[in-house]
C-alpha cells in the first residue's frame, strides 16, 4: 500500500502544495502517453480515499469509482498527453516529460515540489524526487497513476470507434497477441507507433504468423 511519507517529509520543509505525478501508456504499440499530476489537501488521510494504488493493481470498475474520488477530495488535477507522432519523432522518454509537464503546468493552484514516478522533469524550476515504482510507494503518485489511467483508457475506447478491428477498447494498445494478431492481418492504423520494435517489424514484413507465440514482446495490462 502507498504511504503518505514522502509527501510529510516535504511538508516538514514547509512545502504544502506537493504533486504527484505519473503517466500511463509509456509501454504501448499504439495511442498517446498520458500523464497526471495531483495535489491532495494536506488534510488528506488514506481512510478518504480507501483502495489508492498503482493503478495497475485495480479492476477497471475500481479504478473509475476512485477517478470521480480523487477528483472531488484533490486541491488540483491536471492531465497531460503526448501522440503517439510525438512519440515516434521525439523518443518515449522525451514524449512522457512533455506530457507530464503539461499536466503539471494544468494545475490550478501550481504546486510548489513533485514527487514523480521514476523520472525527473528538468524542464521545471523546482524541487522534485524521482522515485522507482512511486505509484506502488507514494499515495499522490498513486493517485497520479489511476487519474492517468482511466483518461487513457477513455482515449484508447475512442479511438477503437475510429479504428475497428484491432481490438483497442480492450487491450488499450499494449502488445498483447490478440494486438499482435490483429497487426499481423489488418497492418498498422494511424495511431501506431511506428518507431516501436514490433510495429516496425510487422510493417517492415520481418514478423510472421509463426513468430506470435514469441514471448518477450507481450506485457499484462
């Protein structure tokens, strides 16, 4: 379970507008990266907001009961998303900072430190921690991570309107074999990225129908 430690050691620094921050989307074959930012009230305690986690330990049903939560205890919630065109021009790495600098800089009020999942934002002037698997560790990242999730979510359902047949709404476009498979039949549609290592060699007609029981392309989610 998070904890609240993190956040009340900046406190005890005298910095009370903290924001977690996390993305998800970072490991699809297709579709943005989408990052959030959230500041919680310091009054905040776990009892309010029951079940907050690594967005990827909760059911879809839970993870959308506690979207609408978070947003009505949160001072501040902010989203952010790079397309995948950022993506496949910039890197994964530089198209996650450019989201979560957006979602960050959505913030009213701004915060005053982060606390981020993994990574650092050098782009913003002010104090900030990177902490490996915060969503699991850190409770404002971990409610980061569900708002995060679910607004991907709702993307990759709209843009399985847009683009029928490769499954989207269900596997929200992580390489799973049921994308893979549709990949393999359908080729790659417009929100594929194509600088991803199993996009490319479908396109490029180096993976066949053979190769998809491979294993170390595919992922849970």
């Amino acid at each position: 379970m998070p904890s609240f430690i993190e956040e009340e050691q900046l406190a005890a620094k005298g910095y009370h507008l903290i924001a977690g921050v996390d993305e998800a989307g970072r490991g699809a074959l297709a579709g943005p990266v989408v990052a959030a930012a959230v500041i919680l009230p310091g009054s905040v305690d776990a009892a309010q907001l029951d079940g907050v986690r690594d967005s990827k330990l909760l059911s879809p049903a839970k993870r959308e009961r506690l979207y609408y939560h978070i947003y009505e205890v949160a001072v501040s919630v902010g989203v952010g998303m790079a397309p995948h065109s950022l993506v496949d021009s910039l890197g994964i790495i530089k198209a996650t900072r450019i989201a979560m600098k957006q979602a960050v800089e959505r913030l009213s009020p701004l915060p005053e430190s982060l606390l981020i999942d993994y990574m650092r934002l050098p782009e913003l002037k002010m104090p900030q921690k990177g902490i490996t698997h915060g969503d699991n560790l850190c409770f404002s990242i971990a409610c980061a991570s569900i708002i995060a999730k679910v607004a991907r979510d709702w993307v990759m359902a709209e843009f399985d309107r847009l683009y029928p047949g490769y499954g989207l709404a269900q596997h929200k476009g992580y390489c799973t074999r049921q994308h893979v498979a549709c990949l393999l039949r359908l080729g790659a549609c417009p929100i594929h990225r194509r600088s991803f290592r199993p996009v490319m060699e479908i396109t490029q007609g180096l993976f066949s129908e053979s190769n998809i029981l491979k294993e170390d392309w595919y992922e849970q989610e």
